[in-house]
C-alpha cells in the first residue's frame, strides 16, 4: 500500500502542477515516489531485529528487486534526454502491473492478481488518450492495483475468520 499511496500521491502532485503551471520541469516530482515509498517502508518497518523470511517472501522480493531495476532501466532514455515522446507511465504501468499480478498469483490472492491484471490492460490505453488523461488513468490504475487490493489484504491479516 505504501508504494501505491506514493504513486497516487506524486501522480496528483504532478498533474496539480502541470494543469497550474503548464511548466514540464514538474516531472521531476517523480522523484519523490522512491523517497516517499522508502521512507515508508522504513517507517513501518518491524520494530523486531530479525523476521523470519520465508522463501515466498524471498521469491517477491526478488521479483520486485528485477522489475524496479527494469523500470529504472528502461527510463534511462528520459534521463538521457530523449525523453519527449517517451510512454514513461506506460511502461511503469505494465511493469508494476506485471509484478502485482505475479506477487497476487505466487500469495494467491485474486484481488490483487486481477488488480495487476487491470493495470496491464490500462497500460496500453494511455498511449491513446491525451497526456493529461494520461494521469489519471495512471492513477486509477495504481489505486486499482495496489492500494484497493492492499486494503482488503490487510483487513484479511488483521481480522482472521473465526471458525
């Protein structure tokens, strides 16, 4: 959820900026989604020394170390300056989306399988639409993929069915 909050949060920063000042030197808000979802993990890290990590936890991790690196990779064009033009929220989008329906199918969760399933199906769609659209549909489907998903999942962990 941290990283979905961070994502959503940083996309309304940055369409807010736009639509105000029309200045594209606000993408460099984007930035601020590693700080922020860092900073959160940190933060709500276990006050505990040591966790027991099992080789699920292991196994996502791992997913989510490559598919970051491959974001950060495959944006590297944007950082060298040939970035206009560029589907940068596209291939965020699948990529995450990617990794969402992955961590869903490995945790068996459907809820969040399908939310990754949505976020690969919008992808696409936000090359059709205007870059302002481009936005909100990116945050939709981040909502939709992480924080809804990540809400349910953690209600499930707090509040375990009684048999």
């Amino acid at each position: 959820m941290i990283w979905g909050y961070a994502t959503l949060a940083t996309t309304a920063a940055v369409a807010a900026a736009l639509c105000t000042t029309g200045d594209s030197r606000w993408n460099g808000l984007w930035f601020a989604i590693p700080l922020i979802g860092w900073f959160g993990m940190y933060l709500t890290r276990s006050s505990r020394t040591q966790e027991a990590s099992s080789f699920i936890d292991r196994t996502l991790r791992q997913i989510w170390i490559v598919l970051g690196t491959a974001a950060w990779v495959g944006l590297s064009p944007v950082w060298l300056g040939a970035g206009s033009g560029f589907p940068v929220l596209t291939i965020v989008l699948l990529l995450m989306g990617i990794g969402t329906t992955i961590s869903g199918l490995v945790i068996r969760f459907p809820l969040l399988a399908g939310g990754g399933c949505v976020a690969i199906g919008l992808a696409p769609c936000l090359t059709l639409v205007p870059d302002r659209m481009q936005l909100l549909l990116f945050g939709i489907g981040f909502a939709l993929m992480m924080i809804l998903p990540g809400h349910v999942l953690n209600y499930r962990s707090n509040h375990p069915a009684t048999k």
